[in-house]
C-alpha cells in the first residue's frame, strides 16, 4: 500500500488543486497587472492535456487525495473542461471533483459538467450592483455570473459557494447585501481577505481590509452561530445567521492564516507543483509524466518543501511581507 502524503510538519495532504488555464474572459483589477493580456497569457502546447491531469490524479488519490479542485484563470473556457472533469471524477477513490469558475459560462455548461461528474463550484461574484461589477471586472457584466449561480442550483452543484474578494472602498459598502443572501436561499457567501500576490503588492494595503468588519456587520443583522464547513481542513471558518438556510464563510490567509491545518498542494496549468502559496518554491512535473513512480516521487518532494506553519506571522502587515510567490494569483490557480 502506497505511504499517504504527509508532511515535514506532520500536516496530511488530501487535497490538491489543479488549475487549467490562466486565460480569463474578464479584467478583475486586482488579479492582473496587465489586463490586457487575459485572454493570451499561455498557449495550448504549454497547458496540461487531459491525460496529463489524469495521470496526476491517479497519483495523487494514491497518495491518499481524496478531493480535487479545477481553477484558472476561468477553467470553463477549456475546450475539454468537460472530458477533464470526467478523467478525474472516474478514478476510483476520488470523492469530489469541484471547480472555481466566474459563472459566466455555467448557463450553457452546468448540465453538462455534472453529468460528467462534478459535484459542485466556487463562484466569484466580488459586487452584486451592475456598475460595480462592470468597474471591478473592467468589463463584466452582472447578469451573465447571476444567470450562472441560478443554473449551477439548478443542475444541483450544490452548495453553491460565493467568492467575495474584500476591497477597502470598492465593495465593502456591500457586506450586509451579500449577507442577506444566506437569510432564505442555501448559498455559502464566503469573504476572502485580499492577499499581495506577485504583481499586486502595491496595491495591497489600498485595499485590504480585515474580515473582522464581516462579523461586526453580520452580528447587527442577525445572531451568530459558528458551523463546521462541508469538509474538514479547508480555510474557511463559517457561521449562520439565527434561522438562515446558507452560512457566511471567512477566509483569512493575512489576518488569521490557517497554515497548521492546511491540507493541499498545488499544480499550476504549466506543470508546477507548488507547495506552499506563499512561497516560491515549485516542482516540475513535467519530466516525470509517463511515469507514476517518478510522479509519487514529485509529489514527495514537494511535501518536504513546505513551509513551516509555525514562522508564518499572526498580523496582516509582517504575513504580507512573506508573500514571496513570483507568480500572480491567475498563474498558480485561484
């Protein structure tokens, strides 16, 4: 029987995430330093195939990863989103194959990935006013991610998880609007801190703002009760209204990172297992694939270079400074 993935620190790994592409169909202002860019960032001969994310699928569920994330860029607009989604969601052990999407794409897909067997997505949605969208997106259009969350429900990808990136000044006037969401419908709102990946760190403290202002706002809504999230080890601390269906989930990797308990790796569209996000180690999987023992051995690898969650800092300020991943968010998959 082939030994789990465990590592230096004790941490097991069941988790790993796999982007597709770092193509996007929209301009988010926070993500890209050249926007204009989005859509030419690699070319198909340097993304993964299919059968190369099958191949690391089979590895890593041997080593005892159980669920498996599709992230971008936007993962939807590969051609053979769909013949991925199944390779993963057939390999026997592998209990839930998820994906991170903008929604724009689900109206016409949703139906389709979930045949194929994906059980549920992430949606990104960081303003829900028409201009406000359009500004943070550059571009985007509101109706085209809301019509997506309605086909997601629908075609039962489930529970549908809302991704709010919090911006001092550009969205958090919008905290309790998105809040109400939980009150009657089962959407699990989840606010992330804005974090200074490669690219961006001159924009960080513009506009980072605490989650904290998150529960101050919620606790004036309704009463607050802290629930386990679907799945144990994510990032996420959640909590309920008193008598809402949905929960209101936190994700802080600044204020009050979650490192001694982080449980994933990694692989970007190019082939890079990283280890940890906020570093710049990577490993090339490349050379092995073809071959599952030198893929293992990849994966071992990478496990040793994790970083150890105990010198990670507990403030906002010193925790950006070790922010040190050459690439941007859209590089190693968000």
């Amino acid at each position: 029987m082939t030994k789990k993935l465990v590592d230096s620190y004790g941490r097991s790994i069941n988790y790993l995430r796999l982007s597709v592409t770092d193509k996007c169909n929209l301009n988010c202002f926070y993500c890209r330093s050249d926007p204009g860019r989005c859509t030419v960032e690699n070319t198909e001969d340097e993304e993964l195939t299919v059968e190369d994310y099958r191949q690391i699928s089979e590895v890593a569920v041997a080593l005892g990863i159980s669920r498996i994330r599709l992230t971008g860029g936007e993962p939807l607009l590969r051609a053979d989103i769909v013949e991925i989604v199944n390779a993963i969601a057939s390999i026997k052990g592998m209990n839930d194959v998820s994906l991170t999407t903008n929604g724009i794409l689900l109206e016409k897909m949703s139906q389709e990935l979930s045949a194929a067997g994906l059980k549920r997505v992430n949606i990104s949605l960081d303003s829900l006013d028409e201009s406000n969208f359009r500004h943070i997106t550059q571009g985007g259009r509101l109706r085209s991610t809301l019509t997506g969350i309605e086909c997601a429900l629908s075609a039962g990808l489930g529970p549908v998880k809302l991704n709010v990136v919090l911006l001092k000044g550009i969205n958090d006037h919008e905290i309790e609007k998105f809040i109400r969401l939980t009150i009657d419908r089962d959407l699990h709102v989840r606010f992330i801190e804005y974090m200074p990946t490669a690219g961006q760190q001159g924009k960080w403290s513009n506009y980072f703002l605490d989650l904290n202002r998150v529960m101050e706002i919620a606790r004036s809504v309704a009463p607050l009760q802290e629930v386990q999230g679907e799945h144990g080890g994510g990032p996420a601390r959640y909590y309920t209204l008193q008598g809402a269906v949905g929960k209101i989930g936190l994700i802080s990797p600044l204020s009050r990172h979650f490192c001694a308990r982080c449980n994933r790796l990694r692989v970007t569209s190019d082939g890079k297992l990283k280890p940890c996000l906020f570093s710049d180690a990577e490993v090339d999987l490349r050379p092995a694939l073809g071959d599952k023992k030198q893929l293992e051995l990849k994966f071992r690898e990478a496990a040793v270079l994790r970083t150890d969650p105990l010198i990670a800092a507990c403030n906002s300020g010193d925790r950006s400074e070790q922010c040190i991943a050459k690439r941007p968010m859209f590089k190693i998959g968000g």
